[in-house]
C-alpha cells in the first residue's frame, strides 16, 4: 500500500489534468495554476532557507572521514577533515558536484557458509551503483532544466544553444534524441528498481519516497512522448512562457492536451518541492556536518548558550559536612 497510493496520486493528477485540457480550462491550467505552484514554490523555499539558518549551531560537529590537523608529523586529509575555509570550499564542491561521500558509501552483508565451523561472515563491498545512478539523475534534470530556458528567453542564450547541441550530438533520428532524456528515465528506473527490490531498503521506504519518483517520472515521461510522439505547438508553447515571463499570459489555441498534462505535473512537483526531502537540494549547503572546519584541537569554541553556574566546590563541601565525614571514618583534608 504505501507504493499503490503514490502511484494512484500520480495517476489521479494525470487525469485531472487531461480532464481539465479537454473540457477546456485551458487558461486555468496553463497561467493560474503554474503561477500558484511557482508563488509556493519560492515562497516555501525561502522560508525553510531561513528557518534553518536561524537555527544556532554553538558546536563544530562537521562528519569527518580522516585524521584531523594536529602535529606536523601526522599526516592529514584536508579534504575528508578540512581545518581551513578554503578546505571546506573544496569538499563541498566535491560533495554538491559529483556526491562524494555517496561515492565512499559501501554495503554490509552477511554471508552463510553451510558447514563452516566458522559461521557466518560479514563482507563489505562497493555500492558505486547507487553513486552513479545519482549523479545521473541529477546532472540530466539539471541539464533538461537548463535546456528548457529557450522557451523563457529572446533571445536564446548562446550556452543554452550549446548544451542543447552536445545534448544532442548524436543526431539518432528526427528529432533528435537528446542523451539526458534517456539517462534520466534509466537513473529514475534505477532507484525505483533498487527501492522495491533491496529488502531492507523496501522496509524503510515510506510513500514519500515513492512519490516523487513517479511524479518525476510522469513529468519525464510526457516531456518524451511530447517530443518524440505527439505533436504539439512549439511555437504556442513559446508563446505562453515568454507570457509567464512578461506577467503578461496568453494562452494561444492548439497547444495538445499532453502539454497540460506535463505542465500540471511539474506545478505539482513545484508545491510539492519545498515541504518534502527533496529539499536537500538547499539544506547541503546549511547543514552543519558539512559547511563547517574541524579546527576544534587548534581553536577554542565556547557554547554560546552557556551562563554562569553556580557551584559547590569541594571545601565548601567538607566544610559542610566535615563533622559528619569524621563520625563516618571518611578522610577530610582539613582536620
């Protein structure tokens, strides 16, 4: 049950969306409804942003994965263990661009030997696959995301012309199939496939986890059947984004069905982005496990939210209970 109603959730958007298109509430779908999800979008965004910002880290807590900077004579990682600024800068872009620490993740299992006297053993293995799978789901929907800038621009960025060619650079068919539309649905197959199979993973999985995988799959899936199957306006659709962009809609006529389908998709994937884990997109760079140097053994930090503590030394102690201590055979410093 927790992957059937994701999957029903994303079902029911898709026909409401189609619903909607063919019964002709066009200008609803097509400028009310993408103006809403992107006025949450921003607006929840900000507020996580500065909800943990103002959140106090009175301690240096960065996770590290190597010897810290101590003697001279010790050997240090001044990546996995940064003690400057400039280290940190240098491990979060590791981390923020090519999923470092997802990179060193290794998996545990326990394997049964029949008839070993020694009994079961414990095995540690790579788990590059999941790093990969990542890192092309990621770079592909940022890559798409840049690529869908010649609907909002006049004229088109030159580098957005250039992605779009090397995107492309194959030239398999007409039109062209661009190489991250199917790297992306390979990497959401992937995880999807991972998370059903692996029992333990399965175990864990809640229906937000499977949910955003279907809606970006939805989104995925139109966006190919769009290009490569159904015909549609490109031309209206320009039209309608560079309204969006002047504040200044229309909604030309001819645009197909599937378009509103895909467009309500991705206004859900907009509201739906801000409250849910999706945004670790923004969280990395304010978590304190990451932005932080480990300078602890070279700088002194005191707890910001510490005060002045009344307390009971040990003469005062003795000197309140000093007759008693005797009376009990306990040894005092002062007779």
């Amino acid at each position: 049950m927790r992957l059937l109603f994701p999957l029903l959730a994303v079902a029911v958007l898709i026909l409401v969306a189609f619903a909607g298109a063919t019964a002709g509430l066009n200008f609803l779908f097509g400028v009310v409804i993408p103006y809403v999800a992107f006025a949450i979008f921003v607006f929840g965004v900000v507020l996580r942003v500065v909800q943990w910002a103002r959140v106090p880290v009175p301690f240096r807590i960065p996770s590290t994965c190597g010897q810290e900077k101590s003697f001279p004579w010790i050997k240090r990682n001044k990546i996995d263990n940064p003690s400057s600024t400039g280290a940190v800068v240098v491990r979060m872009l590791l981390e923020i661009l090519l999923f470092r620490s997802l990179f060193r993740n290794t998996k545990a299992e326990i394997h049964y030997e029949p008839f070993s006297p020694a009994g079961p053993k414990v095995t540690y293995g790579s788990a590059k696959w999941l790093w990969l799978a990542g890192l092309a789901f990621h770079w592909s929907f940022l890559t798409i995301a840049i690529r869908h800038l010649r609907f909002f621009t006049e004229p088109i960025p030159s580098f957005v012309s250039l992605l779009e060619y090397l995107d492309g650079f194959f030239q398999i068919g007409v039109p062209a199939i661009y190489a991250t539309d199917a790297v992306i649905l390979a990497a959401v197959t992937y995880l999807f496939i991972r998370r059903v199979i692996v029992p333990q993973l399965r175990y864990i999985s809640l229906p937000a986890d499977y949910f955003p995988l279907f809606l970006i799959f939805g989104i995925v899936a139109s966006g190919v059947l769009m290009r490569y199957v159904t015909r549609i306006d490109v031309v209206g659709i320009k039209e309608l984004a560079m309204g969006w962009v002047t504040l200044h809609p229309t909604v030309p006529d001819g645009i197909g069905v599937m378009f509103y389908v895909h467009l309500f998709l991705v206004s859900t994937l907009f509201v739906y982005f801000p409250f849910s884990k999706l945004m670790h997109m923004g969280g990395v760079f304010l978590s304190p496990t990451r932005n932080l140097a480990n300078n602890n053994r070279a700088v002194r930090h005191i707890n910001p939210w510490d005060y002045p503590v009344k307390i009971h030394t040990y003469d005062e102690y003795e000197d309140d209970f000093r007759d008693l201590m005797k009376q009990a055979g306990i040894p005092v410093e002062k007779e």
